[in-house]
C-alpha cells in the first residue's frame, strides 16, 4: 500500500492487507494524532487497508 | 466496529467516551457538545453578533460551520500575518470557505496595515514569534470585532490546546494566566469583547474528522513559525498519556475547571483594568501589551520596519 504522510510531505509503503491501526504502529504514529483517509472518505481503525490502496495519513495537531 | 447509538458501520471511535459513531451520529454529537458549551457556559445567545477569529485551519472553520448552521450571525476575522505561501493559502481557504456559504469576513492584513509580517516583527522586538503573534491577534481581533458591532468573539480553541495550555500554565506555575484560562473571558471592560471558545469540549481529532465528513477544505499544513513551539511538546506528551489512559486530557482539563468555578464562587476574580496611556485600550498595566511591543519595534528596528500603527 502507499502511504500519504504530512510535515513533511512524504511517501511511505507497507505490505498489505492490514488493519489501519496495525498501519499506524507500525509507523509509530499514535492514533489519536491522525486521520486515517482513503480517497475522499475517513476510515475507521479496524477497517482493512489492501496492497493496492492509497491512504493519506493527515495529522491533527496544530499549535493552537 | 459499529455506531455505539445505532449500529451502522462506525468510522471513528472516542476512547475517551468508550464508544464510537456513524457519520451522522458523530455529526449529531460534534453539534451537541458545541450546543452543550454555548448555552452551558452561557457563551452567546441568537440576538447577538458573533466575531469568529478564522485562521483557515480545521477548528476555525468548523466553528464557524456550526455556529452559521446553528443560526448565529456570524462575521469571520482572519489575519492575514504576511508569512509568504502559507498565509497567501489560509487567506484562500478562508475565502473560498466563506464565498461558498455568503457568510460574510473581514482581513487584516498586518503588511498593509503595519508594514511588516509577523516574521519581521517578531525579530525586530526579539520575540518568539507564537508570542508577538497573540499579542497582535488579541489586540487586533478585540478592536476590529468591536469597530463592526460584534460584541463576542468565538476562537476555535479546542480540549487538546486547552489541556496543552494548562499542562505548560500548571508546569511553570503560571497563576495569573490560569486564573484566566477559562472557555468564557466576560468583557470586564466596556472595550472589551467577551470572549468565547465553543470547541473546547471537542478534541483536536474529532474537529479534524467532522472536517472532513463535511468536505470543509482547510489548510493541514502547520505556521512555519510554530516548528518547535512548546506547545507541540505540551501535546505530544499528553497524546502519549492519552493513549496509555484514555480520558487523561479531559479530566485534566475539566476537573481543572471544576476546581475553577470553586474557587471563582470564593474569591471572584476582578481584573484589575485600566486604559492604557497610549492607545485607550483597556490593560492591566499602563502601557499595554501591544504598545509595548510597538514601541520596542519604533526603537529597535525602525527604519528597517514601518511602524505598526
């Protein structure tokens, strides 16, 4: 799968089919720290993430 | 993982509140809860104007998405702080935003109005520049919602930069700014607007995901000039405890308030205000903070700088 990550902008990949949570540890990324969106739509952290998709993983944390 | 309220599929789950939601039960819970601070912390009523500080980021918009649903008159504020591409697309974001809704906005543009971006000043007076930058947005924003007759000012301030801002008060144990971190600031001053944040029952997470169900285009990427702030520590480490125990940071957060409102019904907090000698506007000094900061750039970087008013 192809990974969409911000600050800075970059690209990442990781075999797939994986849960989105187990995509976001094996990044390290918290999950309560991003969104986690596939073409235009949120998903969800149990949902399947397959080989062939791309997902933008975009940060939440601003500096207020 | 399925909707806690009516068992659709679920597209974001809430540790904190031990549940999840389907797209319009999340959407109904995002409402209820600025619904909830509004009319719980007595914020704003129908009859009165409100100044939203809209910067083009997530919070901004969907606080001023809510409150134009929710029937409010709203009027965007946004500063246009001259930091080159990033500022020329949150001024974008903010318009297409509001072109796209007729809701009505005004800019300030701090190198049309003063000369110099926030960059040059915050280096002309040796400042951090998140810090010269809340001086100048506070000052500005109370006097541009006032010139246009709105008499509150709604900021999208959420739970994670609340409980943040608490963490760094509570660590350097900072009274005064405690004293003063609260989700309503009344309008101690006849030239001063109340202040409100209706997000501030919502985490940082769950605007972003509204965001986005809505289709609402935001600027995700962060002020070149926050790289390193203090307040990205602040939260980091609070998402690391947040993770650990779901609930840290609205417990710190609300039983901080708790504790508040107690001590506010002993001993109520009158600011001690004054007009400040060289602007009129109120201060708790003689000279207020923003003056303070011109006179600084008048001496040590004209004539490299314009001056600021």
């Amino acid at each position: 799968m192809k990974i969409l990550l911000h600050h800075p902008p970059r690209e990442a990949a990781l075999k797939g089919p994986k849960k989105v949570l187990q995509v976001l540890r094996e990044l390290e990324i918290l999950p309560d720290t991003v969104l986690v969106i596939r073409g235009e739509e949120l998903i969800a952290e149990d949902e399947i993430v397959n080989d062939s998709d791309t997902i933008e993983v975009r940060p939440v944390i601003s500096g207020g | 993982m399925r909707c806690r309220k009516c068992s659709a599929k679920a597209i974001i789950r809430l540790p904190r509140h031990n549940t999840a939601f389907c797209p319009p039960c999340f959407s109904e819970y995002v409402t209820d809860q600025v619904q909830r601070a509004i009319k719980g912390d007595r914020m704003f009523g129908h009859a009165e104007g409100v100044a939203v500080a809209v910067s083009g980021g997530k919070d901004s918009l969907v606080l001023w998405e809510i409150l134009s649903r929710l029937g409010y008159r709203t009027l965007g504020l946004h500063i246009d702080l001259g930091i080159g591409e990033y500022s020329r697309i949150s001024q974008r974001k903010v318009e297409v935003f509001a072109s796209a809704r007729n809701l009505p906005f005004v800019v300030h543009s701090l190198r049309e109005n003063h000369g110099a971006g926030i960059t040059e000043i915050a280096e002309g007076v040796h400042r951090p520049p998140c810090s010269a930058c809340g001086v100048i947005k506070r000052y500005n924003m109370n006097v541009i919602a006032l010139q246009h007759g709105m008499p509150v000012l709604a900021t999208g301030h959420n739970l994670d930069d609340e409980a943040s801002r608490l963490l760094g008060n509570v660590l350097h144990w900072q009274d005064d700014y405690l004293d003063k971190q609260s989700p309503v600031l009344p309008n101690s001053h006849p030239k001063l607007v109340r202040k409100v944040k209706p997000l501030y029952r919502l985490a940082e997470r769950e605007i972003a995901a509204w965001a986005v169900l809505q289709k609402i285009d935001y600027i995700v990427d962060e002020c070149p000039n926050s790289v390193g702030s203090k307040m990205f520590v602040y939260k980091d480490a609070l998402n690391r405890l947040e993770d650990a125990a779901p609930g840290t940071k609205h417990q710190f957060y609300f039983q901080f308030l708790d504790r508040q409102k107690a001590r506010a019904q002993v001993s109520p907090i009158e600011p001690d205000l004054r007009e400040c000698v060289s602007c009129g506007q109120p201060s708790t000094a003689e000279i207020c903070s923003y003056c303070k900061l011109v006179g600084t750039l008048q001496r040590e970087a004209e004539p490299a700088l314009k001056v600021l008013k």
